[in-house]
C-alpha cells in the first residue's frame, strides 16, 4: 500500500474542495493514484446526489448577470437559507449565469449538458460535485434569457429578482436618465402585487370573460344587485374592470409606486419626454424564489433527538 502524504491530500482538497478524511480514504482507495481518487470522489459524489434526490430544495437563490448586452435570470434551490448564503454556492450560481450567457441553451437539461463556466466539466458533473461539496440537495430549477436593453433588481439577496426589456428610440435609451427609469420600473413590479400583463391589449380575452364571469358570480351575492338582469350587471362590471382588473393584472394600469396619483404608463411617458424619445417595456420576467414548491414542515426538536438517538 503506498503512503498517503499531507501533500497528496491538500492537492486532492484544492481540486475537489471536499473534505480532507474523505480525500485521504480515496486516495487509501486508490493507492495513491491520484486521477483515480478524483474518480472515487466523482462517483461518490453521484451517489450522495441520488440519496439527497428525495429531499426539497425550496430555499435558494435567484441570481442575475449582463454581460454584453445579453442578461441572464436563474434560480437555484438549496435544501436551506444558510446554504443559499454560503459563498462556495454563490460562486457556482454566478457560474452558471456566465455558462448560460455564453452557450444560451434552450432549457435546464441542455444547459446541464453545456460546460461549465469554461472548464472541460459539464454542468451536471458541476452541479453533483457541488452536491457532494455542501451536503445538500441543489436544484437548477429555471432560467431566461434576455438580449437588449433591460434594467434589472435583486430583492433581500436574492429572495426574487426582476429582469425588464425595454425599446425605444436610441436616444431615449442611451440617455443618462434612462437607467433610473428602468430601474424604477423593475422596482414597481418587484413591489406589492407582480402584473401579469404589460398593457390592456396583451390581456386574452378568456381571461377577461373569465374575470366578467367571477365578478358577475360576485354581484348576484351583493343583495343590492342579486335581482338586476345579467346583461345590467355586465355593464356596470365593464365600466368597473380598469380598476376591479385591469389595474392588478396590467404593468401599464397599475399605480406607479413611488408616486401613485399616476399609472406606471403615464410614468412612462413622462418620463420619455424627458429623455427625449419614446421607450416601453416589452417583456418582463419576475422570479420569486421557491414559488409553487411545497415545502417540508420541520420539527427541529424532532431532529436533533434523531441525530442524538433519542427517539
């Protein structure tokens, strides 16, 4: 058996960044080879992912970057905040956003098979090495990607981020003000209620008899109204929508945060006169960190005597 040196396994530690009792039994395991400790790590590595595969991850990060004109949106999930904090993640999500603006893939698994931030690694192998790294289920749950001129917002370190695209006249948008614009925009729709919708227009008309039909439901519980026709009611519900829906779902009709006597519209508009030309927003994206994934009720105390063998 040859004889593992301190040299060996700091080597070994500086490559793979895992623990030091865990390199030095690979390299045992691998008789001081030490390509094929990295090996015996790597495998390991897979096989702790599959154990903490059951587990949720719905703390995380969402994260943001430009570079070039080309900005990238992620979320990735950790199993806990304190995680999500730890700069060893911070810097694998940072380079996640560096692989996806260079290689642009079109969705997770094409991106897990892009490698990862420049190095011969593929994402996935990147991702299980981090697994295997910081002892807890990661998820890469979802991206965008968005070219052009676009202002961007990270809301408490990354419990949700904003990405907003903007076109207009280039005079407008290469103004020395129109950064603030954007960004103020990009706050409005981190703040309060997210729209759904840019403009009035953009709204489907199922989701507008849908919203008619609800409210219409609603107004035959309101005694006042209960003994109206249906074709009465639709009316008053029609001359009511602006504020009853429009107001909540569509960015351009909502009131604009920082002064709310005017729509987010207005805002734009005079705020275009004051940077010379005509701009709008024409996308949006809005990711909020954890949203929609059920999440695991814990009893700490519980917890603790388990690892104590107490219960």
């Amino acid at each position: 058996m040859a004889a593992i040196t301190a040299k060996q396994v700091a080597d070994l530690r500086a490559q793979t960044g895992l623990g030091m009792m865990d390199c030095k039994k690979a390299l045992v395991e691998a008789d001081g080879d030490f390509e094929k400790a990295v090996k015996i790590l790597r495998e390991k590595g897979l096989a702790t992912a599959a154990k903490k595969e059951s587990r949720i991850a719905a703390e995380g990060v969402v994260a943001v970057k430009t570079i070039d004109k080309v900005t990238a949106i992620i979320e990735v999930n950790s199993e806990t905040d304190f995680v999500a904090k730890n700069q060893l993640f911070r810097d694998f999500v940072d380079g996640l956003l560096v692989t996806i603006i260079a290689e642009k893939p079109a969705d997770v698994e094409a991106l897990k098979a892009c490698k990862f931030n420049k190095t011969e690694q593929t994402v996935d192998a990147a991702l299980t090495e981090k697994i295997s790294q910081i002892g807890e289920k990661l998820n890469i749950r979802r991206f965008e990607i968005v070219e052009g001129s676009v202002a961007t917002y990270i809301h408490a370190g990354g419990a949700a981020g904003v990405v907003v695209k903007f076109e207009g006249d280039e005079a407008a948008l290469n103004s020395a003000d129109f950064a603030e614009t954007a960004k103020n925009v990009a706050l409005q729709i981190a703040a309060g209620n997210p729209p759904t919708y840019i403009a009035k227009e953009d709204v489907p008309a199922a989701a507008v008899e849908e919203e008619v039909a609800i409210q219409l439901a609603s107004a035959k519980n309101d005694p006042k109204l209960a003994n109206k026709p249906d074709e009465v009611l639709k009316k008053i519900i029609a001359g009511k929508l602006d504020k009853l829906f429009y107001e909540r779902v569509c960015l351009n009709e909502q009131p604009y945060v920082k002064e709310d006597s005017m729509t987010v519209g207005q805002y734009l508009k005079a705020a275009a006169k004051t940077l010379g030309g005509e701009i709008k927003v024409v996308k949006f994206i809005l990711f909020e960190k954890g949203e929609g994934i059920e999440k695991r009720e814990e009893n700490f105390a519980e917890e603790i005597a388990k690892l104590a063998g107490q219960a």
